[in-house]
C-alpha cells in the first residue's frame, strides 16, 4: 500500500492506494498503513520513556491478573457459600490490559499509546468498583 500526504490551507488530505493482491480486508490495509506511518510516529524521546514505564505496568498487570485468579480459585471459591466471579473477570480484564500495555512498549505508536492509557484508567476504575 501506498500513501500520500497533502497539505493545504487547513486542509490536510491523506491518499491511501489499497492493494488487491492483499488477503487482508480494506479497512485492516487503511489501519495497518495508518498506524505505521509517520502520521502515527512517536519521538524518541517518547519511545525511550514509554518503552520503560509500559513494560513495567505491564509485567505488574499482568502478574496481578494472574495472582486475581489464582486466589479466588484456591482459596476464595471452595469455602464460599455466595459464589461471585469479580476475581476472574478484573484478572482477566488485567492480563488483556496489560498485554496490550506490552504490545505498546513493543511497538511504540500514538494509537497504542492512546489505546494502552485508556485501557489502564477503564481497569482502574473498575477495580475501584468491585
């Protein structure tokens, strides 16, 4: 796929020519492209203090999705007369955060930046919650 950009009087028009050879769909080109091209680049400076800080809220995620479920299945459950699957639910709501929290410091983009922020503040809350 190939991609022009051009600028005018407040005016900003972005050309994406799609590939039919492609066995991805139309829209999964148009997102692909856009995400690895310089209209979604992260400065260095950025990726340099991203890479560190996401890496490690994703490692605490998702070790904290893990201990969530771990607990309410070895300890929590079997002597629970009143049965509640918050524990599994915000542990898996962690790991998937904290995967995609890895998958931003992997590859630093402002979509997964964005992405990754929102998801955290959503697991927050939600542990908040429950």
């Amino acid at each position: 796929m190939s991609m022009t950009m051009c600028q005018g009087e407040g005016v900003t028009v972005i050309t994406i020519a799609s590939n039919p050879n492609s066995k991805w769909p139309i829209l999964c080109q148009i997102l692909g492209t856009l995400c690895y091209s310089p209209v979604c680049g992260v400065s260095q400076h950025v990726k340099a203090k991203m890479m560190g800080i996401f890496t490690a809220l994703a490692i605490v995620q998702i070790a904290a999705g893990i201990l969530y479920i771990l607990i309410e299945n070895l300890f929590i459950r079997p002597y629970d007369i009143v049965i509640s699957d918050a524990p599994v639910w915000i542990g898996g709501v962690f790991l998937v955060v904290g995967i995609e929290s890895f998958v931003a410091a992997r590859f630093p983009s402002s979509v997964l930046l964005l992405i990754a922020v929102v998801l955290n503040i959503v697991s927050t809350v939600l542990l908040l919650l429950a």
